[in-house]
C-alpha cells in the first residue's frame, strides 16, 4: 500500500507528527505533478467557507472551494475527470485531469453539464523545488500511496479522508486516528 517511489497521481499523506504546520497538518495531497525540476499538488481535503459563486458571481453554483496550497492562493485551480467536455486539459493519472479551457467551464457548469463529482476548485496549490519533496518523503513527512480512487477522488467527501488513510495504514497509526487535531486540547 506505501509506495517508496514519487509518482504524479499518487496520494501525500500527511505524518501524524506534522503537527505545528497550519498548512499541512492532516493534508492528503493529490500530486498532480512530479518531474526532475520539482513538484505541484493539491490539498483534497481542506475546503473553505468560499464557494464558486462567492468568488466568480457570473458562475451560478455552489461548489465548494478547496485550499489547494500555500502557494499562490489568490488563483483558482481546478482537477476533473471530464477532458471531453474541457479542451486543453493535462492528464494527471488515472481519469484525472488539471486545469483546461476557463471559459468552456463557466458555460458548461451553468448549463448544469458539469457537477461537483466532476470537478473540484482550489485557491493556490503545494509546490516543491528540485528533490525538495523527496528529502521531505524521506525525512517523514508524508506517506506515499497509490491513489486507488482513481478519478472518483474528486467526489470524494473531505471530512475524514485524512482519518480514513491513517486508519487503513493500521499498526502504529491507529493511535493517531482518533488524536485531537491539536494533542495540547486533550
């Protein structure tokens, strides 16, 4: 289930003992990239009080926004799985495919052809230099794994995600799984 190697599409899992860290204590991050020059991921379970129609009012829906990262959160970001509908998307893995054509998406999500289990928004992205992430894997910082959702994970409830991967990690982790977000509150 761990994976010792980076691979895009895969899934961060965020070490219990990344406590202090207001961005990434228990992220799940999909990685949407990963090359020789570095990294770019998403956060997939942290949404925010925002939705779409809160920051673009043209676009008539609710979606949920998710803080994707603390790089660049004042512009938007979005994965889906419907490159068909979308021109100019890039396949992250598996059914799963970032940004694509903005203005194809606004007329598409008010004609009601597009809905939350299609595509996901975030404000900024997570971003690693050059072997920056793979120094962070290997000093325990995150745990790698397959992201056996594959292209259902943009409709994937946020609220336990992190909970649930701790706790199909089992062993020592399952301690961890029922721990106050800040241990200093118990």
């Amino acid at each position: 289930m761990i994976s010792a190697k980076l691979k895009k599409g895969h899934l961060l899992i965020a070490e219990p003992s990344m406590i202090g860290d207001l961005s990434f204590n228990r992220s799940v991050i999909l990685l949407a990239d990963h090359n020789k020059e570095g990294s770019v991921g998403f956060i997939i379970n942290k949404p925010l009080k925002y939705t779409l129609h809160d920051l673009i009012p043209e676009i008539k829906a609710t979606f949920k926004i998710y803080n994707g990262g603390p790089v660049e959160q004042d512009n938007l970001y979005f994965i889906h799985n419907i490159p068909e509908l979308i021109p100019n998307s890039v396949e992250i893995s598996n059914g799963i495919y970032w940004g694509g054509e903005y203005e194809a998406i606004k007329g598409l999500i008010n004609e009601g052809k597009i809905n939350k289990k299609n595509i996901r928004f975030f404000l900024g992205y997570t971003g690693w230099e050059e072997d920056q992430l793979e120094t962070e894997a290997e000093g325990s910082s995150w745990i790698i794994i397959e992201n056996n959702y594959e292209n259902k994970i943009i409709g994937k409830s946020a609220s336990h995600f992190w909970k649930e991967k701790i706790m199909e990690l089992g062993g020592d982790y399952l301690i961890w799984s029922n721990a106050p977000e800040n241990p200093c509150l118990n």
